[in-house]
C-alpha cells in the first residue's frame, strides 16, 4: 500500500497542550493529502478571537460550548475526509469523547511532562496554564485527563525521540492496519 491510498474515515490527533498535535498533523496532511483542520484555528475563525481572548472574556465553559459546536459540525454527513487537530480538553466531555471515535481512527500524541512544560512555555496562548505553577497545573490536568485520552483513542504514540515525519509514517500504517482489520 503506498502513503497516499485513501483512508476510509478522517484520522484525529488528540492529546496534552504541547504534545506536537500541529506539527504531526502537517507531515500526515502532506503524506496522505487530506487537508488538515484544527479544532482551535476553526473557532478563531468563527468567532475572530483567539482562545485566549475567548477564556479571557468569556470563560472556559463558553470556549468548551464553541468547541463541541464545531466538533459536531466537523461530524455532518458527508464531510470530506481530513486531518482533524483537536485542542488538548476536547476529550472532557463524554459526547465529544463519542463523536471524536465515530469520526474516524483517534491518535493520542503523549510527551514527558518537562517537555511540555518548555513548549507551552515559549508563548502566553494556554490560558489554563497561566498560573503560579505551570508544572503542578499540567500534572493535575494529566492525572485527570488521562483516562479521556485512554477511552477515546485507538492508539498511543509517545512522540519523543523520533522526527515528526517518523511519527506520520507510523501514524498512517497503523490506520491502514486498523481499517484493512474492518474497524
Ligand atoms: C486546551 C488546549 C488548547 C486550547 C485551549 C484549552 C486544553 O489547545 O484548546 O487553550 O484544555 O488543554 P492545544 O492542545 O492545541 O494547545
């Protein structure tokens, strides 16, 4: 099977802030030649205001209600096929964790919690983690949202030590595998 057959359904990149879910989510756009959403970038679309401002202004409950609005319409029937991005607290909702499963074959991204903690360090866009202690906030996030990913995703990659395009590769045979089995 060559890199770009088509697959039957999208392939969705769940997981932490940090967690590389844009750059993994450039190589299999560029590998398969579906074309790659993200659930964030969709919403500043949507409403012309970054996630931070919408936190800032409107709260995290209000951003989750956007999110799961877009997640719903990335659902309708007869989408085309894509790369689908998700934001890291997709999965805290159960009727996300549903649909995230139904739309296609879910790719947990994992990555040491040091890691992340330098990359969402670089810029002041993860409202949630502008606290006193970054470090303890995206440890109780993970000991909390750890099951999520579990119970949503059909694969686990740890992303450290390999190159993204690496990664893509492994990402894309392990869907063929999953879908040539008839899931
Ligand atoms: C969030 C992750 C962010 C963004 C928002 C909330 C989270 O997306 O949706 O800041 O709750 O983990 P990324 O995972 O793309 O950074």
């Amino acid at each position: 099977m060559n890199a770009g057959e088509p697959l039957p359904k999208n392939i969705i990149l769940i997981g932490f802030m940090g967690c590389g879910k844009s750059t993994i989510g450039r190589k299999l756009e560029h590998l398969l030649g579906y074309p790659l959403v993200d659930t964030d970038e969709l919403i500043e679309q949507k409403t012309g205001l970054s996630v931070a401002e919408i936190f800032a202004k409107r709260g995290e409950e209000y951003f989750r209600n956007l999110e799961a609005a877009m997640l719903h319409e990335l659902a309708a029937p007869n989408a085309p096929r894509r790369i689908i991005s998700t934001g890291g607290g997709i999965i805290t909702r159960k009727r996300n964790r549903s649909l995230l499963k139904h739309l296609g074959y879910v790719v947990w991204l994992q990555a040491p919690v040091d890691v992340i903690l330098e990359r969402t360090g670089r810029n002041r866009d993860r409202p949630l983690l502008h606290t006193e202690n970054p470090r303890e906030k995206i440890e109780a996030l993970l000991t909390e949202r750890k099951p999520m990913y579990a119970a949503t995703s059909d694969i686990e990659v740890e992303t450290i030590g390999l190159d993204a395009g690496e990664i893509a590769c492994g990402i894309l045979e392990s869907a063929r595998y999953h879908f040539a089995s008839g899931a």
